[in-house]
C-alpha cells in the first residue's frame, strides 16, 4: 500500500472541508424553511377545518332552537317554563315596585306643596317674611340670651302649627296605586290602601327573640338587682369601641349611666374639632338670620315640651337645638335617599322663577304639631352637653326618625309601619278587630300619633328610653308598631266591652303607666 504524505496532500484535505460545512449548512437552512412552510400550511388547512366546525355547531344550535317544542324532553320543557314563569315574575315585581315607588313619590311631592302652600299663606296673613337679617340690637338680644332663648319670643298666639298628625294620616290613607284593583273583603278593610308587603308575627318574633321572657332584660324591672354587672360589662364594650358589640349588648337594654355612650356607639358619633366649629357656624346663622319658622318651633315646645311635667325644664335647651337645626343644610341629604326633593320657597318679588328657587327652610324640614318630641327632649334626660346632644339628635334623626313623617315605600317608613300595625292586629286578635270595624272604629286613627312620635309624650321617659334602645340596637322602627298593637291586646277586654269611638279613645287616651319591655316580652313569647 502507498502511503500518502506531503504539502500537497494536507492542502487538498482542508478544500474539501471548506466546501462539505458551508453545504451541509445550507441543506439544515433549506430543511428547516421547508419544515416552516409545511408546517404553516398545515396550521392554515386545520383552522379553517375549525371555523368549519364551529360554524356547522353554530348552525345546528339555531336549527334545534327552531325546531318545535314538541321535539324537546319533558324535562327541558318543563325547566324551560320555570325560567320562563321566574323571569316573568321578576319582571313584574320590578315593574310593579317601580310604579309604587313612583307614586307614593308623587304623593309626598303633593303633600310637601300643601304645607308649602299653608306656610306661604301663614306668611301672608302674618306680614312676615319667610327669613330675614337681624339687626344689630336684635343680634345682640340673642347672644345675650341664648342659654334662655325663651325671652325673645313675641307673641305666640298669632301661630298655629302647620300640621298635625291627624292631616298626616288623612294623607297617607288617601294614597292608592292607580294600577292596582283593591280586594274589598272584610278582610282588607283597614284605611291604609298601599300593598305594602310587611313581616308577618312569626318573622317579627323571630326578629326580636332577644326580648322574650327566658332572657333578662335591662329595664324590664327596676327590682332586679344585676345593674353593677350590666355596667361592668357595657364598660368593657365601650373600652373595646366596637358598634356591632354595642348593638347586641343593647338588644337588652342600656344602663342609665352609659346609655349616652352605647348610642353615640351605635350612630357612630365622635366629636371632634369639626363638629365643635360646625356647631358654631350654626349658632351664627342663628344669630344673624331670622326664620319664620323659629316660631313654629317656638310655639311647638310652648305647646308640648313646657306642658309635660317632667320636660319643662329643658325648655331652652330645646330651643337651642331646634334652632341650629333648621339651619343645617346637611338634613336635606335625606331627600336624597328617598329620591324626593326638599320643599323650595322663592327669593322676595322672584316668584315662579326657577333660578330663583331655594330650599326653605335650610334643613328641608317643616315642623309639624309635636316636633320638638321627636328626639330632642326625651334626649335632654341622656346628654347635658348641647354639641354632643344635637349631633346625636342629627344622626338619630336622619337614619330613622325623618321615616316618621315622610311617605316612602320603605317598610320602616311610616306608610309600612301603619301597614305593618293593620296585619298584626288582624292576625294577633281577629277577635278585636272585627269588633272595632263592626263598631266603625279603626284602631289606626288612636294609634299613628303614637307611631308618628315614636311614642314620645306619650310614655313615661324612662320606657321610653328603654324602647328606643330597642330601635337603634335593631336599627328598625317595627318595634313601635309592634309596641302599638301589644297596647292595644293589653286593654283588650275594655275595648270588647264598649262600642263608640269615643269610650274607646277614652281608654287608650293615657298610657303613660305601661311597661313597655315586659309588655313586648309578653307579646313576643
């Protein structure tokens, strides 16, 4: 064999490595575009088979859609209509909820033009302005006498309230849904006409299973000898500052000491610098500005207030919160909620204009016969300082108490409270009812001045306090008409014995003794 050596031989192997890696090179290039395209092809083909498929399933759904029901199962038919039958209902309770609220809105905007209408006429009659600057002296006469405010009143005779509860309740009973046929059986003969769908008994006692005999009660009975361990715990409650912990304590009732606290607790009122200049701003409204409506107030307390034998000592005191509250213009923020407007006077010689329009007065709301009740002076026995007092009244009156005289479909307004005592009475004691509608009586008409005051003025102030800490810890004014009904069961048998309305006014005409907590305990058990 020849072996093979030499410059010449190495030469020619290195050309030929030069030559063989850029090829094979381009054939791994030319492999992988080849791969690319195929691949891309291949992906374009199975996509379009997709869209394919797609569209003969689309196509199918529609063409099962069409076809008759009689080819569908029973099952899906009969699920079919359920759905159907649940959509339905639905709808018509949204429509139906809709054109109550639309007019029990219409309703209020009609009454609110009422008392507009009477103030304005008062207005008239009086040759007063609705609100007018204070003059020098007249600024200096109220700062001088403002923690005895009643000096500066004139002559109170020439005012009148400008509605009662009475005007009220005629309001509410004359509301109707246009679009609903009323059953007249004897069954649905009450006055108030607005299907409003309110709890029944078992869901109101299931509500207020806290007040039952089996469990103690704060305030129930004045003999029973725990308050020391009541303010023990309600002291380590308020240590922790939790609402909800206020709440459930204050489903039993509130120690007299600390009731003040466990309510600021519960309406979340904390003052601070804000609310002390707040107050201030407010008190000088007052002294720079003269309303029309400070004599309603005025005449009001003169009324209610000065005439109760355990309230007339608080009679500035009241005059000073009614006073700041006609001016605060953050109480309209209920009509807000409510979805009605405020009542709108005009600027002086701007009537009919638009542009012109005010609130009036500042806070929206007008006084009615017994305001001042509604809060404020049962209120004076808990707080003694008069910041802390008007915004825990502010509070406390915007979340429940402008219910109390404000239509509204609401079942914890007043129209479902009045709804809510006419189905109690009728299940509770069918008996009793069909006797005072036998007798041409309705049990309403002695009962909505309770309800419409939350029964303030009418209960002696320590029940009173002890039922509405039954209100803020359920956070729920049915209480007052579950209240109203226990009353009416409690004087049953006097009621049964007579005949005339009024023998029976006669008998519900003072409550002023009554126990209110072992009442409810006994009706709710």
């Amino acid at each position: 064999m020849v072996e093979l050596k030499g410059p010449g031989y190495t030469s020619h192997y290195y050309n030929n490595i030069f030559i063989i890696i850029p090829a094979i090179i381009v054939v791994i290039l030319v492999g992988f575009v080849a791969y690319r395209l195929v691949n891309s092809l291949l992906s374009k083909k199975r996509r379009k088979e997709e869209k394919a498929r797609l569209k003969q399933a689309k196509k199918s759904e529609k063409q099962q859609q069409q076809q008759p029901k009689q080819q569908a199962s029973p099952q899906a038919n009969e699920f079919q209509t359920y759905r159907n039958a649940l959509q339905t209902a639905k709808n018509v309770k949204q429509r139906s909820e809709q054109s109550q609220i639309s007019y029990l809105n219409k309703g209020q905007s009609a009454w609110e033009k009422r008392i507009v209408k009477s103030l304005n006429t008062m207005c008239s009659e009086l040759n007063m302005s609705l609100a007018k600057q204070r003059n020098e002296t007249e600024m200096r006469a109220v700062k001088r006498h403002w923690n005895e405010l009643g000096h500066i009143c004139t002559d109170l005779n020439r005012f009148r309230p400008v509605y009662s509860a009475k005007d009220f309740l005629d309001v509410i009973t004359g509301l109707q849904n246009p679009n609903l046929k009323i059953d007249e059986t004897l069954w649905n003969v009450g006055l108030i006409k607005v299907p409003l769908v309110t709890k029944t008994l078992l869901e109101i006692k299931f509500q207020y299973k806290d007040i039952t005999t089996y469990t103690p009660q704060y305030c129930s009975d004045e003999s029973i000898l725990i308050e020391d361990e009541n303010v023990r715990y309600a002291t380590q409650i308020i240590e922790k500052k939790k609402s909800s912990d206020a709440h459930t304590y204050s489903k039993r009732g509130c120690p007299t000491s600390l009731r003040g606290k466990l309510w600021c607790m519960m309406l979340d009122v904390n003052l601070d610098n804000w609310h002390l200049a707040y107050f201030n701003y407010l008190k000088q409204n007052v002294i720079e500005y003269d309303l029309l409506v400070d004599y309603l107030y005025f005449k009001d307390v003169k009324l209610t207030a000065v005439n109760d034998d355990q309230l007339f000592v608080f009679e500035d005191f009241l005059y000073q919160v009614l006073l700041l509250f006609s001016r605060d213009t953050s109480v309209q923020a209920c009509f807000e909620h409510s979805g009605c407007q405020a009542p709108k006077s005009f600027i002086k010689k701007k009537l009919g204009a638009d542009e012109c329009a005010v609130v009036y007065p500042p806070n929206g709301i007008i006084p009615f016969h017994g305001f001042s009740m509604l809060g404020i002076a049962p209120m004076c026995f808990v707080y003694e300082d008069p910041i802390l007092l008007y915004f825990v009244f502010h509070k406390l009156y915007m979340t429940h108490f402008f219910k109390l005289h404000h239509v509204s479909a609401d079942p914890k307004g007043i129209v479902g409270l009045c709804v809510l005592f006419e189905c109690l009475m009728r299940q509770v004691s069918p008996e009793l009812y069909f006797h005072l509608q036998n007798s041409q009586i309705q049990p309403l008409r002695i009962a909505f001045k309770w309800i419409m005051r939350a029964f303030s003025g009418y209960l002696a102030c320590s029940q009173l306090l002890a039922l509405w800490d039954r209100i803020l810890a359920y956070e729920s004014l049915e209480i007052v008409a579950v209240l109203a009904v226990a009353i009416f069961i409690l004087r049953k048998h006097n009621v049964l014995a007579v005949t005339s309305e009024s023998a029976v006014e006669a008998i519900f005409s003072d409550i002023s003794s009554i126990k209110v907590i072992p009442l409810l305990q006994f009706f709710l058990s």
